[in-house]
C-alpha cells in the first residue's frame, strides 16, 4: 500500500512538471506585443490603401449622397466636400428641404452661412463638428497612426461573416482636436509648456487653476470632443476599414460604421457607401459617394468664408 502510495505521488510530480513545462512554451502576449502587432497592421492597411499616393496630394472633393432617418421619417441630403488634405482648410456645402448651409475651415477659424446669411454661435460650432468628423473619417486610414492615440491589437473578428483584424484605439480628446489650432493656440501652448518646465510649486499650481477653468469653459461647448474616445477598427483580408465601432462621447454608448463599395481613384482606395448604426440597431444614415476627386493643386479662396 505505501509503495502504491509513494508510486502514484512520484507520478503526479511527473505529470505536474510536464504541465508547467508545456506552459511554459506558450508564447505570453504582453501590451507591447499587442501595440508593436496593431501599428504593424495598421502600417499595412495604410500602404495598401495608397498612402504614397495620399501624401503627393493637396486637395480631395467628395460628393455624398445622404439619407437619413429623422423622427419626422426620411430626409435626403445632398453635401459637397472640398477638402485640403494637410488641414490647412475645408468647405462643406449642405443641402436638403430645410435649407442650404456652407461651413468652412480657413486654417485659422470656422465659420458659416445659413441660407445666404452669416452664421450664429451655435452654427459655427455645428460647422466644427461636421468638418472635424468629415476631415478625419475622410482621412482615414492615413492618420490612424497619428500621435494622441493609444494603439492595441485586439485579434480576429468577423463582419458580414468575413473574417477580421481588429485594432483598438483610445484617442484622449479626441482624435480630431490637434488639427484645427491655429497659429496662436499653438504659440500659446509652446509658452504653457516652456513656463511648466520652469515653474516652482506656486506657478504650477496656478498653472492647475488656469487648466481647471479651461476644463470648465469647455464643458460649456455641448459641441467639444470629449476623452475617453475609443474606436474598434476592422479590416478585411484585402486591408479595407470595413467596420468602426466607436465611442465618441466619454460613456459606455457605441455606435457602428460600416463601409463597402471599394474603389481606387489616382492610386487612393476609398469606400463608396457608410452605413451609420446607433446603438439602438436602428440605421441613422445611408450614404453613397457618387463623385471621388483627387487634385495636386490647391484654392486658398474656396476655403474664405464669402461673407468676410
């Protein structure tokens, strides 16, 4: 019986070294390997995509067809994009039964016309947010490696029953809020940041204040980026963005991009059709571009609003 017992612990030992052995050759993923893996991936799509290409342009223009469910039913939307691809300025013109409105970035301010007439407050921060959701959905995938964004490999996936890659992106304040600063923001941001080095406790904490009531004024704008913006990208196996779930708002609420309809255009690939979904399932929006443009040349003047 003691032998018996001796026996069958000496075989449990075996087995339990040959158990940690085994583990022992599986790999472990670490948060390095999984940001090293997602910028790879992503550096792929974008070359696929025609990055090359991309940078040698000035100046895209894209024609969108829209339809959109609203509680009053459907509404169809008519919207011009003319864009500079390295931010320095973008026009979109929007039309539908309600009216026409042209919004504008010139490099230095937003601006807006609303039926022929001067934009209010609330309208030119309406035109910020529709050219900051344009300006980088229509950038994409070129600037998905933009610094900001926290980058991570999250595995296989499927879309449509397609397999996919998935990449997880955090972006803290958004992804957008570095392109639109003009030259005094960005002198002023310089100064804050050459006078935080040199600060001693005093100045830091008066530093702290003047955040916390920048924090406060932003609150304000119901239009602002808020942190915490996380996106999920799926790619195909022919390296198309075919899916974003995302969350712009700084909660738990998710909303899906879907595109399809591939085309190249001067060496560029870009969709066809977006297909918006909220949270709900329900579909927001339908939209087809039917006119894809890519210029070398560029028109400072498209970008002035008309009414300066």
């Amino acid at each position: 019986m003691t032998a018996l017992k001796s026996g069958l612990i000496v075989g449990g030992r075996k087995l339990v070294t040959g158990l940690i052995a085994a583990l022992l050759l599986i790999p472990v993923v670490t948060q390095a390997d999984a940001t090293s893996d997602g910028r790879e991936l992503i550096s792929k799509v974008s070359e696929k995509a025609g990055k090359a290409a991309w940078d040698g342009m000035a100046t895209l223009v894209v024609h969108e067809s829209q339809s959109r469910n609203t509680d009053s039913g459907k509404a169809q939307i008519e919207l011009v994009h003319t864009m500079d691809i390295k931010g320095h300025g973008y026009r979109l013109e929007v039309s539908s039964a309600k009216g026409k409105q042209t919004y504008g970035w010139d490099g230095k301010q937003f601006w807006a016309v609303v039926d022929g007439k001067p934009g209010n407050e609330d309208q030119v921060k309406e035109a910020k947010r529709q050219i900051s959701d344009a300006f980088y959905r229509f950038s994409l995938p070129f600037v998905l490696a933009d610094k900001g964004s926290e980058i991570s490999y999250e595995g296989k996936d499927t879309v449509n029953g397609a397999p996919t890659d998935v990449v997880k992106i955090s972006y803290k304040g958004g992804p957008v809020d570095s392109y639109w600063k003009t030259e005094a923001a960005e002198e002023h941001e310089a100064k804050s940041e050459e006078h935080a080095d040199h600060a001693d406790t005093k100045d830091e904490a008066k530093s702290e204040e003047h955040a916390d009531h920048d924090k406060m004024a932003e609150g304000h704008d119901h239009h602002a980026h808020v942190d915490n913006q996380v996106y999920f990208y799926h790619f195909d196996k022919d390296l198309h963005v075919v899916k974003i779930y995302f969350s712009h708002h700084g909660d738990d609420s998710y909303e899906t991009f879907l595109f399809s309809d591939f085309t190249t255009v001067d060496g560029i690939t870009r969709e066809q059709t977006r297909k918006l979904i909220k949270e709900d399932g329900n579909d927001l929006y339908d939209t087809k571009f039917t006119k894809i443009e890519f210029s070398n040349d560029t028109d400072e003047n498209l970008y002035q609003s008309p009414k300066q």
